[in-house]
C-alpha cells in the first residue's frame, strides 16, 4: 500500500494506491487513518474499495458501522471508490445513498470523483 498527498484547493488529501486487502477491520481501518493523519497530516482520505475487506459491505457484520465510527471520532473524512454495482442488498444500498448525502463518508465511481466529494465538504 502506497500513500501519496495532495493538495486540492487548500483541502490536504491522501490518496491510498494499491490492491492489497489492508483494511479487515476497525483496528485496521484506525491504524490506516492513525499513518495517514502522521504521515501526510490530511484528515481526508480516499480509499480504493478493493483494499477493504468484504464484509465491510454486508451490513449485517456491523464492520462499516464501526469503521465510519472510528474515522467519526478521529475527524477523518473519507471517500471508498470502485464498482458497487454487484451488490444487490437494499439496506447496503441505502447506506450508500444516506452516506452520499452526508458530509464524512462515501461511495464513488472513481479517484476523481472521490477527490471532488472530499473538497465540497467542510
């Protein structure tokens, strides 16, 4: 896993590269947010879906419910990329939706739009 930042109209964000499942749980998720925040300061942090495990998009596990949890409490906005158009769940569904209407989390197609919904927010 790779971290590079960047600056986007005064708002600094890491951007994380790589295919490697790193984030399994909410300790990991925290440890990826906790090296993110000292290693480039940034506070917002877009994220490819394929380094997220895939529990994190079955509801019923409760994983994403902490994860967000933990980037909440640690002021970390974040932004998942990638296809979601294989999941089928309703309550997953609206997650995303709810998430996308908010203003800390959410679920894009692409870096760029996840580097745009990071910048809209305050």
């Amino acid at each position: 896993m790779q971290i590079k930042q960047e600056n986007h109209n005064g708002t600094n964000i890491a951007i994380i590269f790589g295919e490697e499942q790193h984030i399994t749980d909410a300790q990991s998720a925290l440890d990826l947010a906790m090296t993110v925040k000292y290693e480039t300061e940034a506070e917002r942090i877009v994220i490819p879906k394929e380094v997220i495990c895939e529990d994190f998009f079955i509801l019923s596990t409760g994983l994403a419910g902490e994860i967000l949890q933990k980037f909440m409490n640690y002021h970390i906005k974040a932004a998942i990329y990638g296809d979601y158009s294989r999941y089928t769940s309703k309550p997953l569904k609206d997650f995303i939706y709810e998430s996308n209407h908010g203003n800390d989390f959410f679920f894009v197609a692409s870096q760029e739009e996840a580097i745009q919904k990071l910048t809209q927010t305050q």
